[in-house]
C-alpha cells in the first residue's frame, strides 16, 4: 500500500512558497515494497536543494529534476522521515 502522502498529492501539491523553508512528513507503508519514490516539492523545479533529515540531523544538497521532482529513500517498510527543505540556487 502507498502512503497517503504520496498517494494523494498532485505533483507539485507538497511545498510553500519559494525561499521558504518547508518541512514535511514522508511515510513508507510496512507492506510497500518501494525502497524510493519521488515526490514533486513546489516551486523546485530545476533548483538545488538543502535537505535536513529532522529526526537525525543529517543534512544533504539534492537537485530537483524541471517538474520539481525529488527522489527520498527508506530501507524498510514501516518507517517515516521528517524533511525540511530549502532552495539554495
């Protein structure tokens, strides 16, 4: 089963407005057996992004494909992640 999050969002739907830091939860289902998705933030398309894991402070620059999508990784069904992002470019 998909997680609601990623289920029920539009591309583009997850984000606020640009130079806002945004955060918000990604859900991997215990049964979902998609280590990766991507997920459309808005107004990210094309631009470079600082990524703070809010459980574990780990931070890490992505780069967001032109419709603004994102790739997260989970290693195991049945676990979350808090994100906070920023554009940086």
């Amino acid at each position: 089963m998909k997680s609601p999050v990623r289920e029920y969002c539009t591309p583009g739907s997850v984000g606020g407005h640009p130079g806002d830091r945004v955060s918000y939860p990604d859900f991997r289902e215990l049964n979902n057996k998609e280590a990766s998705h991507a997920m459309a933030l808005k107004y990210c398309a094309g631009k470079r992004l600082r990524l703070e894991n809010l459980m574990t402070g780990e931070v890490s620059e992505v780069m967001a494909d032109r419709e603004g999508n994102v790739v997260f990784a989970m290693g195991k069904g049945g676990d979350y992640r808090f994100y906070k992002y920023a554009v940086i470019d």
